[in-house]
C-alpha cells in the first residue's frame, strides 16, 4: 500500500467505513418496510441522477442484465436475510464470500485461471462459511444465513456479468443497471407481502426508512463510487481493492457499538477462516508471482506486480451493502 498517498488512504478508509456502517443502517430502516420494498425505494432515489450520468457504452439489455445480479438480486437477497434475523455484523463478514465465488464463476464462465493461492482461498472461504453456519447460534435462522450466502452469489455474478461487459464499472453502471429494480421487486413485493402492506408502507414511510435510505443511496452509492472511482483512476486497481477487507470489521464494529451483536466463538472463528480466504483470493496473484519471481520462474504473460492482471481489477470487486 506504500505507493498510495495518505490522503488516498483515508479517503479509501473512509469509504470503507460508510459501506461497513450500511449494514446497520439498513437493518435499522427495515423497521417497519417490508424488505423488497424498501430495495426498491433505494434504487428509486439512485435512479433521479439518471439524466446527468453518461450511460455506459455497452447494450442496454446487457447493462440491465448486471442490474438483475448485482443489483436486484444482491440487495433482494440482502434485505430479506436482514429481515428475516441475519445480523448485520455477521452479513457484512458473510457477504465478503462473493470474492471467493467470484473465481470459481470467473473460471467457468470466462476461461479464467485463477493462481495456486486464490484456489487456496477459495477452500478456505467455503471451510470458513461452513463453519460460520454451523456457529451461527441458534437466533440466528439458517434461511437467513442461506439467503446471504445468495445475495453473495449474486453479486459474483455481477462481477462476471461486469466483467463480460468490457467497460469501466463507474457510477454510471451503478445508475443505469437500477433501470431493472425498482418495478419488479414492487411487483414480487405486491405478491409476496400482498397490496395492503406494500400500500400502508409506502403511505407511512417514517424517519427510519428515510434516513436509511438517504444514507444508502446517497452515501454509500454517490459518495461512496464517487470516491472510490477516482482512487481507480489514480492507482492500480490491485492497490486499491485491499481496502475493502476492512468492510467486515467496520460493520461487525458497528453492529456490537450499535445494537451489541456479538459473534459466537465458532462463528467467529469460521468469519476469521473465510476472511482468510478472502485475503487469499484478492492478493493471491500478487503472492504467487512474488514466489515465482523469487524462485526465478516468471512466466510469460505476468503482470507486474502491483499493476491490474487481465481484466483490470481484483478478484471480488469491490460493492458493498
């Protein structure tokens, strides 16, 4: 990280701070909104920069087609397992598994070879999870742990669509993609929780709902990507993409200081496992071509290290909450 300027840092950090906070933020405005609803409520308020953000050069079926995972279905999944008894510290420690899927999607869909130690990563990532499952405590229900390990997969299934895609992530994907989410989840929502409750929240939104939404559309979305996209201009996206390992501290931090969640011994010893793995899976190229390099076997084709491999990015992306 030495190559990153301070200032960079602490704007780095800082927006790792407002995306681990999020979590707790949007198990406080899920009160009294059902969760598909309030998904849509927040991409709403994402879509009014709809006219002053360029639309990304890519098909617009392909654009929404990344909405549907990244978007629609992260956040769908999310908002459910946070409404149904996922704690929020333990869904931003569990959430992080989309890096660990994101390889394993990658090398079947886009031929991509993942390093030794990302593949080390990955066993340890699922180890981990298995054990965060089996040490979940018993107040913890296990479709909510089920539907967060959804929402991770649909997320690395939006990094593979990004990845297909060809074009710089950006603010603009963010914005254009939520085309997609809004009037369906409405409609899965008239079905699922019926046409009473849908109306009766969106008649009687209250500060929490919000707030909440403020602080994940505004924040986290324009603020957060605002930031986060020019510290991608400036440095390698291998530099850069580190900072998001400190998302689960951040929000397990916030959950106990804000609603005194604590992990159990198990659990906790499971998130350490699949933060491990996560370590693996965003560092491991790096790792390995520093081994090879010292044992004086670079191969052809190695990047630099330091500098973006093949797609221009880390293995994971880089959303949160």
């Amino acid at each position: 990280m030495g190559v990153v300027p301070l200032k960079d840092v602490l704007a780095a950090t800082a927006v790792m701070v407002i995306w681990g906070a999020n979590f707790v933020v949007i198990d406080w405005g899920l009160q009294d909104v059902p969760p598909l609803v309030f998904v849509a409520l927040r991409f709403a308020v994402v879509l009014l920069a709809l006219p002053f953000v360029p639309r990304p050069d890519a098909p617009l079926h392909r654009v929404l087609l990344v909405g549907a995972a990244m978007s629609l279905g992260q956040f769908g999944l999310l908002y459910t397992s946070l409404a149904v008894g996922m704690p929020p510290g333990l869904a931003s420690l569990v959430l992080q598994l989309q890096a660990v899927v994101t390889v394993v999607v990658a090398a079947a869909v886009l031929a991509e070879r993942p390093a030794l130690f990302q593949w080390v990563g990955v066993g340890l990532g699922l180890v981990g999870l298995g054990v965060v499952a089996l040490g979940r405590g018993g107040a913890v229900p296990l479709v909510a742990l089920v539907l967060c390990v959804g929402a991770a997969v649909s997320w690395a299934t939006g990094n593979v669509l990004v990845r297909r895609l060809g074009v710089p992530g950006g603010l603009g994907l963010v914005v254009w993609s939520a085309l997609v989410v809004p009037l369906p989840l409405l409609g899965l929502s008239l079905l699922v929780d019926g046409p009473a409750a849908v109306g009766h929240a969106l008649t009687h939104l209250g500060a929490a709902a919000w707030l909440s939404t403020a602080y994940t559309a505004v924040l986290a979305s324009f603020v957060g990507y605002g930031i986060w996209n020019r510290l991608l201009e400036r440095h390698p996206a291998s530099e850069v993409a580190p900072f998001t390992l400190l998302v689960p501290p951040v929000g397990l931090l916030a959950a106990w200081l804000v609603t005194g969640e604590r992990l159990t011994p198990t659990a906790l010893a499971g998130g350490a496992l699949l933060v491990a793995g996560v370590v693996l899976v965003t560092l491991g190229r790096r790792l390995g071509l520093r081994w090879r390099r010292r044992a004086g076997r670079s191969e052809p084709g190695d990047a630099p290290v330091g500098e973006p491999t093949g797609n221009g990015s880390v293995a994971g992306g880089v959303r949160n909450g």
